[in-house]
C-alpha cells in the first residue's frame, strides 16, 4: 500500500501545511524544532514563535529540519537564532510519534489501547494530549490523512479503487461512508473535477438583500449574499465552473421558505448541507451551529471550546471560508471588545443579522 511521507520529510501535505501556518501566527514556541518556515522574499528562515513581522502566506516554505532550509538556500534569523540547538517538547514528540504511526498504517483501524502501549501512555491521556496539539482526535487524523491521499490520487488521475486502496479504505463502501460527504461528490467526480454534478439555484430577497441558495442532490452546497442577481449566479458558476447548473426556485421554495425562517428564529426544519470541510474548519463550524440565536461569542472563546485556546485566528479564518451563510451562522462571532470584526458577505450585513436576532 502507498503510504504519506512522514513528517521528517519537507511535508507538503495540506494538513500540514495548515498547522503550522497557525502555528507560526500564533507564534506557538512550543513547535520550535519540529519545523521551520522560510520567506522567500527575505531569504531567512525562522522558528515558530520568532517575533519577526507575519509573512504572507504565498512567501512561506515549511520545513521540517533547519538542515534542509539551508541547502534550499535560506539563512538563519539573526532574531530568533533557528540554527541553535532546540530540545523539542516531550508533548509534541509524542504526537509526532503517533501521526508517523498512523500515516504508515492507514489501512488499519485507529485503537486507543494500542497507541497507548506503544506510546507507553493510558488511552485517556494520549487523546486529551493529542487533541490538545492537533485540535483533533487520533481517529479523525486518521481520516484527514486518508482523506488527502484519497484526493491527490484521484487529482493525478489514478482510478477510482487505485486511490481508495492507496488512501487505506478497505472496501468502497467504507470509502462512500467516510469520505463522499468531505469531498462533496463522489470519488469518480472528484476525479473528473466536478463534471457532471447537478446544482440547482434560486435568488430571493432577504432582509439584508439578494441571497442565492444552491444545492445538489444531497443537501446545499452554497448560501451566499450579494447585491444583485447576476452578481450571485457569476460567483456559484465561477465555484462550480464544470458543474451542470440550473435555475429551480420551484423545487428550492422549501429550503428558501427554511432559511428565511431560521433568519427570523423559527428552527421547524434542518438545513441539509452538502460541504467541503477540513477537520479544523468542521470543529469550527460544528461549535458555530450551538451558538443560541440572538447570542454571539468571540473568536477567542470558540478558539478555547474546541480545544485550542490559541487558534482565535485560524477560527476568523475558518469563518471566513463558511460557504453556507445563516446555516452555519459565522454572523455569531464577534472580537473580545464586542465589535463585529470581519464578515465575508459585509460588515453592514453582519450588524444587520445581529440587529434582527437581537430584536
């Protein structure tokens, strides 16, 4: 079976990737010496918790040796000084440990009991310690890692049963379970880059202007704001640019009818939602739908209630990226000062939202 590069390697996964994207704005000292970031603009290259100005993401490398940033042709920071000798984390040695022992046995069942003799650690004790680190539990690494093997495999074009026996599903009825609802479609129109998938749409009116919702055939893919009708079908067809797309208000009024209606605090009947998730955004958004109506909280307190306190924000980010307005309602989550902080359909929409669950 393929397996992923462990994480002693220059780690070009996106799982990765992220992690320590968060950890380098956080400035998280604890994950000096597990990985380095270079700027290619600068040509220097910094610990996590280096006090230099935040690059941009596009002018940043990840490494996970400081040897390897080197012979890429990055120099040391004369600020944090990445060339000295770190002692890693027991904490974070440990999670390593375990990620490189589950990405080399993807095929396998993820066991608490047997990470826990080989970690020499009680089952309790590995999760609260791994899900501390990672936002998540074993388990759901687990499936983030198969999830990614999964796609790559398909975007390079490999078939079907190829990727899903590479990605470690044993059957393809384990494949279809675990991984169809965090594609958003199936594995063969993933492949094909969404070719062949139906979405339905209709443009209404809402108290805070033109909304679209979309859908496909398993639930809503799109719930967007916007000004004008025309400028909301451009942005569903430049989403879904292969997809087959049509205009049904009739077969929508149902869930056109549901959304107005949770707008105004009336919640008869769930929204079924068809979305594309990471794990870190699926914690996210997860926590976001128990926010009580007319209630708000902050990034920093939904940062700490999914289990990473220093993550305010990944979890501004994980809103901003919310595709399905009102269902998953990022509208809630406002700064510590109780003002509303950023809002990707507008700040007048947000305080219009706020106004009308508040009233």
């Amino acid at each position: 079976m393929a397996t992923l590069k462990t994480i002693a390697d220059v780690e070009e996964r996106d799982f990765w990737h992220a992690r320590y994207w968060e950890a380098l704005t956080e400035r998280d000292a604890r994950l000096d010496g597990v990985f380095y970031y270079a700027v290619v603009t600068t040509g220097v290259y910094c610990r996590p918790s280096c006090a230099a100005r935040q690059p941009k993401r596009e002018n940043v490398l990840f490494f996970a040796k400081r040897e390897a940033a080197e012979q890429a042709g990055f120099r040391a920071c004369r600020r944090c000084h990445p060339e000295r000798e770190t002692r890693v984390d027991p904490q974070a040695e440990m999670v390593l440990s375990v990620c490189r022992h589950i990405d080399h046995h993807l095929d396998e069942p993820v066991k608490l009991e047997d990470l826990g003799r080989k970690m020499g650690l009680s089952p309790f004790h590995l999760q609260r310690t791994f899900k501390a680190w990672l936002g998540i539990a074993p388990r759901a690494y687990a499936d983030a890692r198969r999830l990614e093997t999964l796609k790559s495999g398909l975007r390079a074009g490999q078939a079907v049963t190829r990727s899903m026996y590479d990605a470690g599903y044993g059957s393809s009825s384990r494949l279809y379970e675990r991984a169809v609802s965090q594609l958003g479609m199936t594995p063969s129109r993933y492949r094909n880059q969404g070719a062949g998938e139906r979405i339905r749409f209709t443009v209404a009116k809402s108290p805070v202007g033109s909304v679209l919702i979309a859908a496909t055939e398993r639930g809503l893919c799109s719930i967007q704001f916007g000004d004008s009708r025309k400028e909301l079908e451009d942005a569903l067809r430049k989403t879904f640019p292969k997809a087959e797309i049509e205009r049904e208000d009739k077969e929508l009024a149902d869930c056109l009818e549901a959304l107005r209606e949770q707008m105004e605090g009336v919640f008869r009947r769930p929204l079924p939602l068809d979305i594309q998730a990471t794990a870190f955004q699926r914690l996210v958004w997860e926590h976001l739908r128990k926010i009580p109506y007319g209630q708000t909280a902050s990034y920093q307190k939904v940062a700490a209630a999914i289990g990473r306190p220093k993550a305010a924000r990944a979890v501004a980010r994980a809103c901003a990226s919310n595709p399905v307005a009102i269902a998953i309602p990022c509208h809630r989550v406002v700064r510590n000062d109780g003002q509303a902080g950023g809002y990707r359909w507008g700040l007048e929409r947000k305080a219009a939202l706020l106004k009308l669950e508040r009233e």
